[in-house]
C-alpha cells in the first residue's frame, strides 16, 4: 500500500484498493480485535466468499472497511483511522441498506455516506473461559428444526423477523421453557473460528415472562457452548440497560470498549460513486488502485 503527497497540496493522496490477503488483514484487524469482531468473522473459510475488504494506508495508520452478507443481513464493520474510513467510503459506501458496526470516532464517515434509521451507542463486553460464571439454570439448545418456534418468540413485540433453519443451525441459540413454551433465546451474530472471537446477540425474552432472568439463562447457555469453540466472546448492550449490563458483568463479562450499531441507508447515489471511482483510478499509477486526497 502507497502513500503520496502531491506537489502545491497540503493534503496527502492515500491509494485505496480491495484486498484478499487474509492472514494481512488478520493481522490489521487484530489490532481492533473487540471492535472488529465481526470483520475477523468473515475471514473464517465459510464466510470469506460474502465479504468484501477495502484497505487504505494514512499518515497515522491502515483503515479497513468490510461489507459482508450473513448473519446479521447486510452488513459494514469500520477499522482504524477516521480519514481512511471515510475516503473508503466515499468510493465504496457498499449496500443499500446494511448494519453498520464502528468505533465510535467513525460517526462522521458514516454520515458522510449513510443516513440511520437507528444508531445506539454500545458498551462492548469481553468474557473469556477464565473469567466465566455460568448461573447453572437450564436451557436447551435450539436447531434448525426450532426455526418457526424462534421466529414467533421474537416476533413477540409486533417486529417481524425471518430466521432461516441455516441461520439456527450455522450460528448458536439456546432457549428456555417456561409454562411448556419458548419464552427467552440468545444466539449469535458470527463465530471467527479462525481468529477464536465470537459475538453473542439476539437475546429475547417475551415481555410477559421478564425479570425472571430467562435471559441471562439463554446467555450463560450461548457463552459456555461458544467458550468449547473459541477463545473468547464479545457482545454489545445498551449502557442505559442496567439490568442487562449487571447480569451480563455476573456472568463474567466486562467492558473492553464502546461501539456504535447503527441500521444505515445509503443516501450516496450510485452515479455519484462512479464518477468518484473512476476519477480515482485516473489519478492511480496502474488504472486499478484509487488514489484521493484525504
């Protein structure tokens, strides 16, 4: 990757390019390791083929931008410096609509492309085999077969979802039964087995059977069985939602960082991005990489 200044500007001219080097990007992302869970997920051999990943060297360090499809839907995870995101994205906004996951000094590149129909700020929590407290109380393991029970439970609150029996069965769910029905799950956004990280999500429980701690029942279910794969599990909660960050510090978790989740549309029209592409590859050495000034 190149870095250049062009003479009579101040601002330097950074090369942005698409790049499969697995065990380079690994090396980058761990450097965000928390953060970027997600992006390490997709270098595993089942996810690499829906990911797609964008590097671009600053002054003050590598940016990685990766688009994927899975789990979560669409989705967009942002790593390293601010201007190196934004320059990425300024070129490659990627999906339509997508599930953006950034540090949150990334908010103005996602603004510069993206407007939300929801951004939180999370709280990121990390909890290994050392630090694990399972609560001990039973839950079952869900399958693929459980996929229809899953999605009335989480439709519960009037959100429609559309779980397919691949998701259940690729990803890790656990429930449990209360009154003889399915009443609370957690499963999982991705598991990087080849980085060992995996991100906990999904965690529901029907409004008429909260404050039971169903959840953190699921959640203990979902850590212990992720905790035989890998090394470590992170997942992300509403610092606001007291009740879930104490059951979640219970269970051994603790905070490692903060995080924005954001339900993004892309305002940047495709024509626009084109234009900008391909004024980009005209400034780059070969017709290939990009070259803007950040």
């Amino acid at each position: 990757m190149a870095l250049s200044i062009r003479l009579g500007d101040p601002r330097p001219m950074v090369e942005i390019f698409q790049t499969s080097d697995r065990n380079g990007l690994g090396d980058r992302l761990e450097a965000d390791r928390y953060n970027a869970a997600y992006a390490l997920a997709q270098l595993d051999d089942e996810a690499w083929e829906e990911a797609e990943f964008y590097a671009c060297l600053t002054p003050t360090g590598e940016a990685i931008v990766c688009h994927s499809r899975g789990g979560l839907g669409h989705a967009t995870t942002l790593a390293g410096p601010l201007e190196g995101v934004t320059a990425i994205l300024q070129l490659h906004p990627g999906f339509p609509n997508t599930f953006a996951i950034s540090d949150p000094e990334h908010v103005g590149a996602l603004e510069s492309v993206y407007t939300f129909r929801h951004i939180t700020r999370m709280m990121r929590m990390l909890v290994t085999r050392e630090t694990f407290r399972p609560n001990g109380a039973d839950a079952q393991p869900m399958l693929g077969a459980h996929v229809d029970l899953l999605n009335r439970l989480y439709n519960a609150e009037g959100d429609p979802t559309h779980y397919r029996r691949e998701h259940i069965a690729d990803g890790c769910y656990w429930g449990v039964v209360d009154e003889e029905r399915l009443v609370a799950v957690a499963g999982t956004h991705a598991i990087g087995r080849r980085h060992s990280i995996a991100i906990l999500g999904n965690v529901f429980t029907h409004p008429r059977f909260r404050g039971r701690g169903h959840a953190t029942t699921a959640t203990s279910a979902v850590t212990a069985a992720l905790l035989e794969q890998v090394d470590e599990v992170v997942l992300s909660v509403d610092p606001q939602n007291e009740p879930a960050v104490r059951a979640y510090r219970n269970l051994g978790y603790g905070h490692v960082g903060d995080i924005i989740e954001a339900s993004a549309t892309r305002h940047t029209g495709t024509l626009v991005t084109a234009v900008r592409r391909w004024a980009a590859r005209r400034r780059g050495p070969d017709g290939e990489r990009e070259v803007v000034s950040t």
